[in-house]
C-alpha cells in the first residue's frame, strides 16, 4: 500500500517539477530566440533606412575595423556589428516592382523575393519574413517607399543560418539538460516522497496496533461472558443463588469491558485531539482526599494499610476530572499490585513552583526492564497475572502519563522487584501557591 503511494507521491510532485523545469526552459529558448532575430531585424531595418533614392543602393562601408564610418553611417543603435557588408542583400525596386538597383546577382532570389516585395506595397509599416533559398535561410525585410516623388520597395534580406545554429545547439544543450534534470528531479521526488511518508507509517502502523490491541482485550471479557452464561443458560432446573459464581463472573467481565470501552474512546478521542483540557484553578489536597476516601473499602477488603500525608491547600491550574483520574489510576494500580498485608502511602507537598504527588507501595515491584514500557498502551508486565488479580487492561499509565504531559508535568517510577514501587508526579502550580 505505501509502495503505491509513495510511487504516486513521487509522480505527483515529479510531474510538477517537471513541467516547472520545461517551462523554465522553453522560456530560456525563446528568449534567446528573440534577442537573437532582434540583432537580425535591426540590421534590416537600418540598412532599409538609409534608402534614399531607389536607383541607389544604401552605403555600406561599416564593418569592425572601420568604427569612424560605421557611427556616422548609422544613426540607430544597436546594428549588428559583426554582419560583414556583403552578407546584406539589398534590392530596391519600383512602384511596378522592377528592380531599380540591387547587389544580389542570383535571378532565382531575384524572383523568389519579389512575391513579398508585391505583398508590401502600399503597408504602412514593413513585414518581416524568413524564407528557405538553396543558399540557406534568409530573414526577409520589404518596406514600401513613398517619399521625394518616389514609389517602391525596398527589399534587404540577411542569411539567419548562424542563428539557427545557434538556436539548433542551444536546442540539444536544453534537451541535454532537460533529461538530465528529469532524472535528478524523479530521484528527488522519490526520496522526498520517501521521507514524507515516514510519520504518516508510523501513525498508520499505531493505529494498526491499537486496534488489534483492542479487539484482542475485549475479545476476553466477550469469551468469559459466553462461556458463563452457557453454563448459566445449562443449569435450567438450578438457582441464581447456585450459579452466582458464573453470574458474577459476568458482572466484572461488563464492568470491565465498559472501562475498557471507556478509555478506548478517551485514548481515541486524543489520537483524533479531539479532548481539550480544561484548566482552573483547583484544590489538589482536597482532590485526593475524596480520591482516597472512594479506596477506603477496598483497603480494609484488601487488608492493605493506607498512610497518606497530603499538604492542605494544595492548588494548581488543572483539570479536575483529569487530576482525579491521574491519582484514581495510581492509587487503584498500588492496590491491584500489593498484596495483603501490605502498604501503600500517598504523598502530596508543595514547593516554590511545583506540586508534588507521591503513590509508595510495597507491592510485587516493576523490572527495570518492564519500566521503560508501562507507560505504554497495553502494555502489562504479566497478562494472564495482571488480569487475575486486577481485572487490569494495560492502558490506565497510558492515560495518567497523557493527563500529566498535559498539565507540562512528570511522572517517573522507582522500584525495586518484591520490595514496591515508587510512582512520582511533578506537577507545575503556575502560580496557584
Ligand atoms: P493495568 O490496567 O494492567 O494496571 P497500567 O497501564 O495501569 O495497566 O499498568 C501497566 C502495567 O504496569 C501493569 O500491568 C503492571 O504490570 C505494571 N504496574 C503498574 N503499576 C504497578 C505497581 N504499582 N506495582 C507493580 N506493577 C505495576
């Protein structure tokens, strides 16, 4: 699927390139074309300006060496220098279009130019025309003349073969160039398109993972649920009272799925960044309190002893409903990982600045390994044990290290294998105390 993509990316922005590169070139080609037959067209014009007289021919006694002549002759500027006298052909004819005075002894052109010498009569301004003649091509000027009494036409023509040189190399160094960057310009877009793409597989491959993720811990509860109420629906003649077990089982898979439900759609919603924080200023010390007074059954259910040392009026800018499902996680985890008789202790204190919550436990302990993933979604040390013994579904750190990034906060852990851990949260207060 990427390797389609990536080759239709590449096309695309190649094709662009491309064609920005063609136009480039095609607009070098034509504007050296023009400049070159402008030089062209100002020797015509020139030379047809210095016709006085039909029966005589134009002076035409510049070339290089001769500077003097050649700048009192011409008062245009910008005569081709370097076209030799006898390269301008000059025919002058009459109102009847014979010809009155010429330097072109060739009868063929002779004849060949008087078609255009007959389309001139009577213009008001002169045409320019190339024309194909065995000696090669020519660029054509022919001018009607109608001054001192006078009526006819004036016909100089040039050969413009060193221009079509010109332009014919000009033409295979472009195209030399061109393919050469239509090479360069495709590689460039592959590896462009390439680099594009990196981001857009990996948030696809993410996405890949959670959902198979997902599909495969709700597909647990589902089989649960399935496989007790078979045996429920089986026992036809037999109580509730005598099936509560399969019947409870049912009930904690339903309160597990709808948690589970529950943060998929939280850690959906944030994928999609749909959920927006909201901040005020709130009573963090008070938020614990009521956190820890929801645990107090299970507590004593577990036999587990509960040291707290929360700092009174303990504010910040946060989101409350956020705040309480951070401490709700790392309270609900200390428990589900510590077994009876143990402890966990909750700590909230107050510095210049920052706000700190700590979650100590004397539970089963976290492997140096297994810390750089918790926080990770579905992550879980031990599956079939996590979910044993806590109904756990490996997204709740998941969520609590989201909560804390968005308040600018830290969570770290500390731990030791068999002795507990340490969960710390460093939260900044922005100026609450
Ligand atoms: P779960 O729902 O499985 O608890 P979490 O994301 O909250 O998912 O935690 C991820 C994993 O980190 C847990 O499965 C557990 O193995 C480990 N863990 C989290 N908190 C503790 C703790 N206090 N003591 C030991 N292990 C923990």
């Amino acid at each position: 699927m990427f390797k389609k993509l990536r080759f239709k990316l590449a096309m695309h922005n190649g094709v662009i390139l491309i064609l920005f590169m063609l136009l480039f070139l095609t607009v070098i080609y034509l504007f050296m074309s023009k400049s070159l037959f402008m030089r062209v067209d100002r020797t015509l014009q020139n030379t047809a300006y210095w016709v006085e007289d039909l029966k005589q021919l134009p002076p035409q006694r510049f070339n290089r060496r001769d500077e003097e002549t050649d700048k009192s002759l011409f008062k245009v500027k910008g005569i081709d220098r370097d076209r030799t006298p006898f390269e301008i052909n000059v025919i002058l004819r009459d109102d009847k279009l014979n010809i009155t005075a010429t330097n072109v002894d060739d009868k063929e052109i002779l004849l060949k130019m008087r078609k255009y010498a007959r389309a001139a009569v009577g213009g008001e301004s002169p045409s320019i025309t190339n024309l194909e003649i065995p000696e090669g091509k020519v660029r054509v000027l022919s001018e009607f003349l109608n001054s001192k009494g006078q009526a006819g036409v004036v016909q100089v023509f040039v050969s413009i073969d060193r221009e079509i040189a010109f332009l014919s190399g000009l033409i295979t160094v472009l195209v030399g160039l061109g393919i050469f960057s239509i090479i360069i310009l495709v590689t460039i877009s592959w590896v462009l398109a390439g680099k594009a793409l990196i981001p857009i597989k990996t948030s696809w491959q993410q996405q890949k993972d959670f959902i198979a993720d997902a599909s495969h811990e709700l597909r647990t509860p589902l089989t649960v649920m399935q496989t007790s109420l078979e045996i429920v629906l089986g026992n036809r003649e037999q109580t509730i009272g005598e099936n509560y077990k399969w019947l409870q089982n049912i009930e904690t898979e339903t309160k597990l799925m709808s948690q589970l439900t529950n943060d998929l759609l939280l850690l959906a919603k944030v994928d999609a960044q749909q959920i927006q924080i909201e901040k005020k200023f709130v009573d963090l010390s008070e938020i614990i309190q009521k956190v820890i007074g929801e645990f107090e059954q299970l507590f004593q259910n577990k036999n587990i002893a509960m040291i707290k040392k929360v700092q009174n009026n303990v504010s910040l800018l946060g989101d409350e409903f956020g705040l309480k499902r951070l401490i709700y996680i790392l309270i609900d985890n200390a428990i589900k990982y510590t077994p009876p008789l143990g402890q966990v202790s909750l700590q909230l204190e107050a510095d210049s600045g920052n706000v700190y919550i700590t979650v100590t436990d004397t539970g089963i302990g976290i492997s140096e390994q297994d810390k750089e993933h918790i926080f990770e979604r579905f992550y879980r040390v031990d599956k079939a044990r996590s979910r044993e013994t806590s109904s756990g579904t490996g997204l709740g750190l998941s969520i609590a290290n989201w909560i804390v990034s968005e308040h600018n906060g830290k969570i770290k852990v500390n731990s030791e294998m068999g002795k507990g851990s340490c969960f710390t949260v460093i939260l900044p207060d922005n100026g609450s105390n």
